[in-house]
C-alpha cells in the first residue's frame, strides 16, 4: 500500500468568504519616497491609480471578498472609507476588480 494512502485526509479549512474578517486598521503605512522626475504627468496619474488599487484589492481579500463579481463599487467605496483612501472613482473600482481577476 502507498505511504499516500496511510496519511490522514487533513480537515477543510474554514473559508473568510462565509465570515468576513476585522481589516487591522491603523495599520502603519510604508515610508513615502519621491516618485521619479521628468516623466509625463499621465504616468503620475496612472502610477497612483494601481497604487490605490492595490492597496483597496489587498484590503477587500483581507476582508473575505475574494471574487471580483463580489466587489462592486458601492463596496469598494466602503472598503476605501475604512482604510482612509479618498473614495475611488469608477475607473479605480474598474482596475481593482481586475487586480483581482488577474491574481486568481
């Protein structure tokens, strides 16, 4: 008989989707450093718009949202007054759904 067979099935884990979990705010937030000079303004805009869709893409998995069709923007708002981000904008909520969509 295999040595697979003999080991024990382990037991399910419990899933956060069924039982949402307290984001740990205030969280300490990493050093600011300056962004790079002479580039155009558009790639400013666009550089800051992943940051802030990263940082609301981590907080609702924290939070147990772990589908994009989950997170609508209503709760993206939500998430975002939470953590203490300016309220995004639909192209934000856009770009977080698609941070997670890309990380399954």
């Amino acid at each position: 008989m295999p040595a697979a067979a003999l080991k024990p099935k382990p037991l399910p884990t419990q899933s956060t989707a069924k039982r949402p979990v307290l984001l740990d705010s205030p969280y300490e937030p990493v050093e600011k450093r300056p962004l790079p000079a002479g580039r155009p303004r558009e790639w400013y805009v666009t550089h800051n718009r992943r940051l802030k869709a990263m940082r609301l893409a981590i907080a609702l998995l924290d939070s147990g949202v772990h589908l994009p069709d989950q997170a609508r923007n209503e709760k993206i708002r939500t998430t975002a007054q939470l953590i203490g981000v300016h309220p995004p904008s639909a192209t934000t909520c856009h770009m977080v759904r698609a941070f997670m969509r890309y990380n399954r």
